[in-house]
C-alpha cells in the first residue's frame, strides 16, 4: 500500500517538475523581435511580425509597391562604386560599415550621391538580423534612385537557399516565427508577399562601366555555356524556388547551381589560378575585373594583380568588416573605421 502511495506521489512529483518546466520554457521563450512580414491580400497588406516573442498580426496602414520590374543587368558611366558582401544577419556592422565610409548618414540615410551600392549576395541566414537588412535596403534603393544612385542587391546561395526551403542556417529565431505564425518560413517570401516578390526581381550578376559583380564567380566551365549574364540573371529568377530535385533535370538550372555556377564558385581562390586563365574569362565578358563576395576573408583584397577583388569580409563573425570602393579608376579598402586604404 505503502508502496503505491509512493508511486502516485513519485508520478505527481513528476507531473509538477514537468509542469515547471513548461511553465519556464514559457517565460524563457526568447522574446525576440521579427518582421514585418508583409503580405498582399488583393488590395490589402497584412503586416504579420513577432514582438517580444508575441505574434502581432494587423492590417497594414502603409502601402507598398507590388510590382518590380527585373533590375537591369548593364550599367555605364558610373563614377564611384561601393562593395559589400555576405551581411549574414549582422545588420549593425553593415550600417556601421556604411556608415563609416559615407554611403549612409546617421540617420541612416543614402549619401552616396549617384554612386552605386552593390551588395554581392547573402544578406540571409546565420544572423539574426536579417529582416532589418532587406527592408533597410528596401528603402535605400528609393533614397538612392532619389538622388540619382542605384542600390543593387544580388541574390547568393544563402538567399536561394531559403527561397526554396533549404533552412540549415537559418537563426534559431526565424524557426521560431515560422511555428509562431504557423507557416513554412518560406512561404513569407512567397509570390504573395512584398519581399517576395522584390527578391524575385533581383539579379545575380551585374556588369557596371567595366567590372562584373556577383557572389560567387564566372567559371570557364560556365562560360563554356555560351550564356551571357543577361541570360543568367533570366534563367536564375525562374529558377527561384523551384526544388533541388527540379533544379538538378534541368539542362542549365542545374549548371547556374552547380558548385561551379554563379553562386557557389571559389574557383578565383584557388592558389594555382592563372591571370592567363583570369584574362580569358574576362576577355568573354568584355570586362576588366570581377568583384565575389561568398569566400570569406579578414579584409578586402585582390588577386592576379586587381583582376579579381574579394569583398567577404568576414561580417558574418559579428565583429567588423570592410567595404570596396571605386572612385574612376582607383580602388580602395573601406575599413570598418571609414579609413581608405588605396589598392589600385
Ligand atoms: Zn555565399
């Protein structure tokens, strides 16, 4: 009898740590803040976001645009460039980075003129910032294109990653919201959303006056293709969000993901490349340089002799990093501080 008593306590006292600890699972969910997620109704925005690990679910007072048109892949006569790359969620060093080196204010306002901001993929995954990011940059593109700029944010892995449902590196919080708000976290990037749709307007490669800019690097083996990067920005935003296993049947889909394609190369960091090799590609691309992010470095650099500049610094360990800038025929080291150092 005894025995059973014990029992039925020993359960209880069970029940009762288990009801404590659930009791401050609850108080230790992480109260973190997310969003806005914003997504198109017919003629109406809902505003869905996490504040203070609350789900705040509304109808937005502010409109958007919904349609944007596919961003261009030739620029010319551009004076002064500015390269950053692989934000990873680490949106205070981007601004700081910004900051710094006079592409922003303060207030965190465009005061690059008509300067052109390229950012070389990756503003998804690993931090958890990332929503600060797209809609700071969002914004910027308007101030910019206001003053006669360009902000140009080119999609890299991480962000095709996501796209299509590959989570592996995405912060613990944006797993969170996606159970909060009962959903796939990428469907709040799906075609019925603000950002969404943005991203599906975006390039992956862009040539300003004489230099290609993209994540991961034009590979031989691509440009054995005969594709040019207009084709390649087409062919990658049709691919967006489409499976591994769709992406693999198809004849170029599977090439522009492929470890050698745009997104995923590190062909350029290979000790044993030869500028000979370098000028043969640069030659097909009629270009003169190449800029990546997606390998990562301490600070700027370049390699076979300023035909290939390395612009991953690194932001992604929260600490500090650096931005590439182009005034007509120099380039320059933006260190985290807004010192210049000249390269070129
Ligand atoms: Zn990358």
């Amino acid at each position: 009898m005894k025995h059973a008593y014990n029992a039925v306590g020993l359960v209880l006292f069970i029940n009762l740590l288990m009801s404590i600890s659930a009791a401050a699972q609850s108080i230790n969910t992480n109260p973190f803040n997310d969003g806005p997620y914003i997504l198109i109704e017919g003629d109406k925005f809902i505003s869905k976001s996490i504040e203070n690990g609350k789900v705040i679910v509304q109808r937005s007072e502010q409109t958007f645009p919904t349609d944007f048109a596919a961003e261009a892949t030739y620029y010319q006569g551009v004076t002064h460039i500015a390269a950053i790359s692989d934000i990873h969620g680490q949106h205070d060093i981007f601004l700081n980075i910004l900051k710094n080196n006079k592409v922003i204010n303060q207030q965190h306002q465009w005061i690059y003129g008509d300067g052109h901001l390229v950012i070389t993929g990756d503003i998804f995954d690993r931090g958890p910032q990332v929503l600060d990011s797209l809609w700071f940059v969002f914004n910027l593109e308007q101030q910019a294109k206001a003053a006669g700029g360009k902000v140009h944010f080119l999609l890299g892995n991480h962000e095709y990653m996501v796209l299509r449902g590959r989570l592996d590196y995405l912060h613990p919080n944006y797993h969170q919201t996606a159970t909060l708000l009962n959903t796939d976290y990428k469907a709040l990037f799906n075609e019925q959303t603000v950002l969404g749709r943005w991203l599906r307007s975006k390039a992956t490669v862009i040539k300003i006056n004489d230099t290609v800019f993209l994540h991961g690097g034009i590979s031989t083996k691509l440009l054995s293709s005969q594709l040019d990067l207009h084709d390649i920005n087409q062919h990658f935003r049709a691919s967006i969000g489409l499976s591994k296993t769709a992406v693999k049947q198809h004849p170029i889909y599977s090439q522009l993901h492929a470890s050698s394609g745009p997104i995923w190369y590190r062909g350029y960091f290979d000790a044993g490349l030869t500028n000979t090799v370098v000028d043969q590609i640069l030659s097909i691309l009629k270009a003169s340089r190449i800029v990546v992010g997606h390998t990562s470095g301490e600070e700027i650099k370049q390699l076979n002799d300023g035909r290939i500049f390395a612009v991953d610094t690194s932001i992604k360990n929260g600490e500090d990093g650096e931005i590439l800038l182009f005034n007509n025929q120099s380039a320059y080291r933006g260190t985290y501080t807004g010192e210049k150092i000249k390269l070129l």
